[in-house]
C-alpha cells in the first residue's frame, strides 16, 4: 500500500529523515545479513538511490525503513553475484535469507545493532578502533566527529576506520554475539562505547530525530538481561540512568547550562535514580570492583544534598586511577582536588596536563575555575575565552559567559596570559583512551 505520489523534494526529505533516525539500524542489519560493513554501506547507498527513483514514481512506502532494509539486501545480494569468487557465498546467503513480513524484519534491527557492536569490538582490533568503527557504523557519526572526540586529525580516523573494515572482511570476523564464556575479551570495550552512544546523545545541543541516549540505555539493559549478574554491566546502566534522570534540570530558564551542585534537584527524575542506585548497590555486593561501578558511584556522590560529597570523590578517583590511569581521570581529580581547598596543588596538576589535553575544551574550562578560585583573575579570563571558543555547544558557552561576568576587575600584575595554552592544532600524545570519561556532565 502507498501515499499518493509526492514531489521530488518530498521524497528526499523523507529519505533524509529515516536515514538521520535509522542509518545505523540499517547498516547493522544488512552487516549481520551480508557480513561485510563495507558491503553493507555500499548496499545501503545503493538503495537510498533506488528509493529516490521508485518512491518518486510509486509513493513512499507504508514501511520505509523495511523497504530500505529489503532493498540493502537484495543489492548486496547482486554485488556479490557479480565477484566470482564470492559466487557460493551469495547463493548461500539466498538459500538462508529471511523471507519475513517487511514490518517483522524490522522488528529484528535492535538485535541486529547490538551484534553488530560486538563485531566492531572484536579483540583482533585496537581498543581505540573497536570503539570508532561501532560510533561510525552504529551510530551513524561522521569522521570528523569521531576524529574530534577522539583529538585526532580527521584524515588519521579516516585512515584507521579504513584498516579497521579491511581487518573485519580479511580475518572474516563473524557477525554475532559471542558465547557468554566468551565476552570477557570485549565486554569492557563494548561498554565503553555504549556510554559514548549515550553520552553523544546527553551532550547535543538539541534533540534529534535519534534519541542516542535511549539507545545507549536500551542497548546496556539488553545486556543486563542477555548476562545477569554482570557487575560492570550493572555500573555502566547505572552511571547513564544517574546521568538521564537529571537531563530536565541541566540547562537553566537562561538557556544556560546548570553545573549539577546548582541544579534543581526537584527536577530530577527521582524513580531512576532510585532505580540506578539499587543497580550499583547491588553490583557492589558482588565484590568485583570495576571502574564503571566506581564511575557510577562518583555520578552518585557527585548529586549528594546540600552539596556533593567531595572527599568521597577524591578517594573514587584514586580508585579509578587504578582501572583507568589517563590524563582525563587527572583532569577530574584536579577538580575535586580544588573543591577540597587544594587550590594550588590542583594548578599545578592542571598544568602538568598541558601537553596531553592542551586542545581539549574541558582542560580550558577546569583551568579557568581554578585560576578564578586561586585569585589568578587575568589568568582565568584568558582561559574562559579560550573555553568559550570551543566550548561544545550554547548552552556550556552562555554559562562559562556568565563565570566571566562575574569575575572581579584584575591587577596589573595578574595579566600574565602567557600561562595559559595559545598553541593551533597539534597532535595529541596523550596516553590512549577508548572512553575518554569526563564525570561533570551537568
């Protein structure tokens, strides 16, 4: 059954919309189907194109997303009749194709999605390439995305996203989710990515058609129902439920962005929290500590009443220290270190992070509270500016504008700005982190 015929302009529209919702459910769908990424994005762009064509003459389909589905397959199917050395594996792969309802093939996608993560994490991959090639092809982020989060250059990611497929179609690595016993070799990676499909979502300046923190968080409790008892699995649901329950209060009626000891807390959603408490409390008890269990404890302490239970904090971030030993896990500490009075020790931390998170916004945002906190008032204007150039998105940039207006005047013999970093785009030696994990989300 079809609409009436739209317009050229109609279609494409439609087309864009369910590929900015639905690229990365497509893609891992036709990848599990196919079992080959690089097939499966050329299949895909293959029936983007014929659904301009059939769509402009016969009207969108009642299920557009299963007709792109359908479609993807049957021009990988072609694709591949056309290699003659893959011309078994094609005719294997019509003997095994589902002959499903359009809508029930659909259904499938989410499954499909999560195999597909456990693919891009497969060991036989660098760390930090498992988890861009499953924020390329799940999530649907462009290089440069990938490439910013990552402090990289976006020819070095595309370079490795490149290795990366090249290494999955030569090992043939298969597209399912390995056994139980065997998850321990990439649990750790796809956890890690699943909270950077969430935190992609908590950080965009404005919702779009992709809710990628539902995503993150449905994809974390399927785990937790296909692995019960996971104690990791169980800290990583419980840091993005913690994060989730106070998205309401984290931007301000100013349109700025809240830090969480200013929120509201009347507007945070009091059942998750409830919900992500008993989840840590209960992965506690298993007495297998890991550092998304302690991550989740300092999201927890972090949103303690009348203030955050900072003490607590430090000795969590040693704890962390121990999983995750990175510059950015320094960064928070320094923090923490400067809400404990520590003022002058945390700058001195700060700057000896320089070299590694000198291009990175948060590092300029941290230096900038610290400067102001030490009485340094010349200092921390530059280091906001700085801050503000690049801060993410308005609502972080209308509230480190505000830290400036309330600044005091600064002495004469304060303006010594050549302390804070003015250096262009450089490489970032900084010590690998495939979950680069900063705790202050607001």
């Amino acid at each position: 059954m079809t609409h009436a015929v739209p317009s050229a302009i109609a279609v494409q529209q439609v087309i864009d919309d369910v590929m900015r919702r639905d690229r990365g459910r497509l893609l891992a769908g036709l990848s599990v189907r196919l079992g080959d990424i690089q097939l499966a994005e050329d299949a895909l762009q293959e029936a983007v194109i014929a659904a301009l064509k059939h769509w402009g003459r016969s009207g969108v389909p009642h299920a557009p997303l299963a007709w792109l589905m359908r479609a993807g397959f049957n021009k990988g199917i072609d694709q591949l009749r056309s290699r003659q050395r893959e011309g078994r594996k094609a005719e294997d792969l019509g003997l095994i194709a589902p002959d499903q309802d359009a809508a029930e093939q659909a259904e499938t996608i989410p499954d499909a999605r999560l195999r597909l993560i456990f693919t891009c994490c497969h060991p036989a991959l660098e760390e930090k390439s498992r988890v861009a090639l499953t924020l390329r092809t799940v999530c649907s982020l462009s290089t440069r995305d990938i490439a910013a989060a990552f402090l990289d250059s976006e020819q070095t990611m595309g370079q490795r996203l490149s290795r990366a497929k090249a290494k999955i179609r030569a090992k043939g690595i298969g597209f399912q989710v390995p056994e139980p016993d065997q998850w321990s070799e990439r649990l750790g990676t796809v956890l890690s990515t699943l909270y950077l499909i969430f935190t992609t979502g908590y950080v965009q300046e404005e919702a779009g058609p992709r809710d990628f923190c539902r995503e993150g968080i449905y994809l974390a409790r399927l785990l937790c129902a296909l692995r019960p008892d996971d104690p990791e699995i169980e800290g990583a649901l419980a840091l993005m439920l913690l994060t989730e329950a106070r998205s309401a209060a984290r931007i301000g009626p100013d349109g700025a962005m809240r830090p969480i000891e200013d929120q509201d807390s009347s507007l945070w959603h009091h059942e998750t929290i409830t919900e992500a408490q008993a989840l840590l409390a209960q992965a506690v008890l298993r007495r297998q500590p890991g550092a998304f269990q302690i991550k989740a404890a300092l999201a927890d302490c972090h949103m303690m009443r009348p203030k955050p239970d900072w003490a607590q904090m430090a000795l969590l971030y040693q704890a962390l220290w121990r999983f995750e030993p990175t510059p950015v896990v320094a960064l928070n500490q320094a923090v923490v270190m400067a809400e404990l009075g520590q003022g002058a020790q945390a700058l001195n931390h700060l700057r000896a992070l320089e070299d590694d998170l000198g291009q990175f916004q948060p590092w300029h945002a941290a230096m900038a509270h610290v400067l102001a906190q030490e009485g340094h008032i010349g200092d921390a204007r530059c280091a906001y500016e700085q801050a503000i150039k690049t801060a993410p998105h308005d609502a972080a940039r209308r509230f480190l504008e505000t830290r400036v207006q309330r600044l005091p005047p600064a002495l004469s013999a304060d303006l010594n700005a050549d302390r804070i970093s003015k250096r262009g785009p450089q490489s970032c030696h900084r010590k690998e982190c495939a979950c680069p994990f900063v705790v202050f989300l607001p």
